[in-house]
C-alpha cells in the first residue's frame, strides 16, 4: 500500500484497507517472522530458551503480560521491541489525539470530523516508533495522568460547558491508543489507580470524571515489576493481577560467556580508547565474575539484585583506568592490566545493595573482596588449584615434589623476604621489570601458556601473583598508591604485637 498516495479516507476504502486490533496484528507479524525464522527480538542475550519463547507464546495468544524480574534483567528492553512487531504505518484521522482509526472511530472529534467530511476527511499515516507509550510508576502518578480529566482552560478558550466531551483532555494511555503502553515498577502505583486500569484491561474501554462515554480502546499493555516491591514498597492489587494474561519472569545470564556477550554489546568504549587500550579475555572474565560473585554473596542484598549495568560500567571503567596510565606515563599503548581493576571499584559500590552486615563492613571492602573471589574463582580455569596443594600432606616419601607444585619457587622468593611493589600508576616498561624479578613466576606462565606473546605472559603473571594471594599462599596489601606483594606469615606477625600465633596454627606446606 502506498501510503504516499493516500490522504482521504475514501481513498483508504477504495486501497482495501481493513483494520486490524494491534493484537492481532503484533501477532500475524510475530508469525512471520517464525515462519521466516528471523528474530523478533534482536540483542537480547541470554534469553534465547527462556523469555524470548514465553513472550512470543504471549503475544501469540494475544495477551497483555507482566516482566516480574530483578532490576538490569531487559524488561524494558523486551517491551520496547516489541514495536518491531507493529505495522510499519497505520493511518489515523488526522488531527485525532488519540490515533483514531478512520474506519473505526472513537473520539468525538473523529466522528464529528467524518460526519462533516465524509470520504473527503484527511488521512494521517503514523510510523511505528510513534505507537509506543511508556510510564514509570510512582506513587504521585495519577488518574489524570493516566486516563485523563476535564480541562478547564481547554473549557474556556472554546467556550464549552464541562458537559461538553470535547473538553476532556486524554491522559497518556488513551493517546497510546492502537499501539503499545508500558507501566514500569507496576506495585509502585498506589492501589487506587491501579483500580483504574480494571475496565481498560477487561473491557477496553475508559471513563472520565463520570461523563457517559465509552471508548473502546485497542492497547496492548505491558507491566514490569521487581519481585522486591510485593513485599517492600506495594503490591499489584490481586483484581488487576488477574487481569493480566501472562506473567513472564526474566533472570540475570546464566553463563559467563552470555554476560560476556551482553556488556560486549552494551558498553560505550570511544574510538580513541581502543586506539590506546586493549582489554584481554581474561580481564573481561575477571569483571563477569565480579558480577555472578556479587549475586551469591552474604553481604549483598540478593532481593535486590545486581543489575547487569555493573560489568557494563565496571568495564567502561577498566577502560578508562589503563587509559589515564597511559595518557599520565606518556605511553601510546597498553592493556589492562589486574591492577587496573581498582578502578572499577565505584561501579560496584553504586550498583549494589548491602544488608546490614555488609554496611557494617563498608562499601568499599565488600567490593575489594568481590574482587579478589572473582579472582579466586578464574584462577584455577587458567592455573592449578593452590587448594589442593596446600591439602596435601607429606607422607615421608616426598610426594610433594617441586615439580608437583608450580608455585613453590614464588612462594618460597617470598618466604626469603622478597617484597614486590607494584604501582598503580607504573609504565609498562616498569611493571614488566618488577615482575621477572620473582623467582619461578614468568617459568609458570610459560609452563601452561607455552605460546602466550610477552604482553599476555606478563598479564598473567601479575594474575598469578593476585590469584595467589587469593588463596592465601602470599599476602596482598593496598597501599594508598600501590599494591604490596608479602610472604604470608611474615605479613601476619608484622600486624602487631599484640598477635600471636602457635607452631601448630600452621602446616609449613600450606605456603609452599
């Protein structure tokens, strides 16, 4: 249909144009993409097998849904999208608040204007970015807001008694009309107006400040809640709850490489930046892993969730951290490096909620210890498990034998009094210089990653060196500037006095 050549509504007719709910038509364009095998919800990560399906089995049967999930899980996202499934242009009498159908009017202004016009009245074509209206629930949200209500002023420049319909002044879900409304945060809408959506759900029709008018809106709406506000902040008052036809739960992602994949995609990374910083797998790992540690922690509120906008900009921040090095040191390139995570520090402090013991520990802490599980938890996909070599016991016959523990020469270039300080701020060149110095680290990297580059075995091992503080086989210290590297037991007598210690509180080869 050339809508280029149609702007009447006796064109429309003689263009055999024939209505269609939105429903209905979300839905036949929703079967041609199955039938097509093209998706209909493109970027959304990590919902392939479990959303996506329910929201198209939901749309299928024509129905109004309900996202129930923690907050970063694409609610809104899903809902926004679905626009991709409206028709491109559908024609509204032009002039009409509300996108009146021509070939099915609602509004007083659009029968009036076809009674006076006939087949001459104007056509309007809208595009399908228009069809989309989107309220955030809060608690000063009203019916006005909403539905909508008398407009004194409106009353007054056109000389109309408030008996008058065209007084009336829509409110957002009317003017959302044939498209798509979404409520964001439904139980945080106070329960009075949440009983003002009952006859547009049910019967699809509004009624305003008691005037006798019924108008047969076709919306599909789409609500999103957190599980958190049942309980916490409201409810969704069980007659609207009912109305709803399919409640979908969305959930974080499920594997690493799909959270890998979402902030790969999300994250605004410039162009100079990547000119400047690479980013290894590794350390995209190590930042994932922050996430799902988070998520599984006792000092994180799990009823709140952590959104995946942390790894977003914790990433971003990574970024942005090696970057300022180099800019500071003068240096064309560099990468990140695991002493650059302490950047991304405030993106975890902002984007989690304590319970009472983690505020009691402080921000800052909960989010260092993030860190080093995270690096705990990568470590051994990369090394050997520092855990079980510390289990091990001698039985007399030296079954610990060097070669048994790759660790054992770091370990023990510690155990000799060796201190290593690494800047935050130091170059590369620095960095690498400090590094080789510790006996046995650089022969591990090249023992498990034989064709890693010089850039990638120096990025590992500074990962050994965290990953073995990790597990507590040497000591890690932050130090305004700089990170200190310790043996283990020295650090421990070196914290006071007032500490002691007896031979048997440790097993001489629970550090070598």
């Amino acid at each position: 249909m050339n809508i280029n050549t149609i702007t009447t509504l006796g064109e429309l007719k003689t263009s055999g144009y024939r209505p269609k709910s939105v429903k209905e038509e979300i839905r036949q364009n929703l079967l041609q993409h199955l039938n097509n095998g093209s998706q209909a919800f493109k970027g959304i990560i990590g919902y392939e097998d479990s959303v996506i399906p329910d929201t198209e089995r939901a749309l299928l049967s024509r129905h109004n849904i309900l996202f129930l999930g923690l907050r970063g899980q694409a609610k809104t996202r899903m809902a926004r999208q679905m626009t991709n499934l409206l028709d491109e242009y559908i024609p509204i009498v032009a002039g009409s608040e509300i996108n009146d159908d021509p070939m099915k009017p609602v509004s007083r202004f659009a029968k009036d204007m076809i009674a006076q016009h006939g087949d001459e009245t104007p056509i309007h074509w809208i595009h399908r970015s228009e069809r989309y209206g989107e309220k955030l629930a809060t608690p000063d949200v009203s019916v006005a807001d909403l539905i909508g209500d008398i407009d004194p002023i409106k009353a007054a420049n056109l000389r109309l008694s408030f008996a008058d319909e065209m007084v009336i002044h829509y409110g957002i879900i009317p003017r959302s009309n044939r498209g798509i409304f979404v409520i964001n945060e439904l139980p945080d809408l106070q329960a009075r107006i949440q009983v003002s959506l009952f006859n547009i759900l049910e019967e699809g029709d509004v009624q305003i400040r008691g005037f006798k008018l019924r108008m047969p809106l076709d919306i599909l709406f789409v609500f999103t809640a957190n599980p958190e506000d049942y309980t916490n902040r409201g409810s969704i008052v069980t007659p609207l709850k009912d109305r709803i036809e399919s409640q979908i739960l969305t959930h974080y992602p499920k594997t690493i490489e799909h959270s890998l994949a979402i902030t790969e995609q999300e994250a605004e990374i410039a162009e100079e930046q990547l000119a400047v910083v690479t980013a290894s797998d590794l350390i995209k790992r190590l930042i994932e892993q922050v996430a799902f540690e988070a998520r599984n922690n006792e000092y994180v509120d799990k009823k709140s969730g952590v959104s995946a906008r942390l790894t977003i900009s914790a990433y971003e921040n990574a970024i942005s951290s090696a970057e300022r090095r180099a800019i500071l040191n003068k240096e064309k390139q560099t990468q990140v490096w695991v002493n650059d995570l302490i950047g991304i520090i405030p993106s975890l402090t902002g984007k989690i909620e304590l319970v009472y013991e983690g505020e009691q520990e402080g921000p800052f802490q909960v989010a260092m210890n993030l860190l080093d599980k995270a690096v705990r938890s990568q470590f051994i996909t990369y090394f050997p498990n520092p855990e079980t070599l510390k289990k091990r016991k001698n039985t007399g016959k030296d079954s610990l034998r060097e070669e048994e523990n790759p660790y054992k020469a770091i370990t023990r270039w510690f155990d000799a009094g060796n201190q290593l300080d690494i800047f935050f701020n130091t170059t590369d060149k620095e960095k690498l210089l400090r590094l080789y110095k510790v006996d046995g680290l650089q022969a591990v990297v090249r023992k498990y990653f034989p064709k890693a580059n010089e850039k990638e075995t120096a990025l590992l091992m500074e990962f050994v060196l965290h990953g073995l503080s990790a597990y507590s086989m040497i000591s890690k210290k932050i130090i305004e500037n700089r990170i200190e590297f310790k043996d283990l037991i020295g650090s421990m007598v070196n914290l006071g006095s007032s500490s002691t210690f007896r031979d048997e509180d440790f097993d001489s080869e629970d550090f070598n």
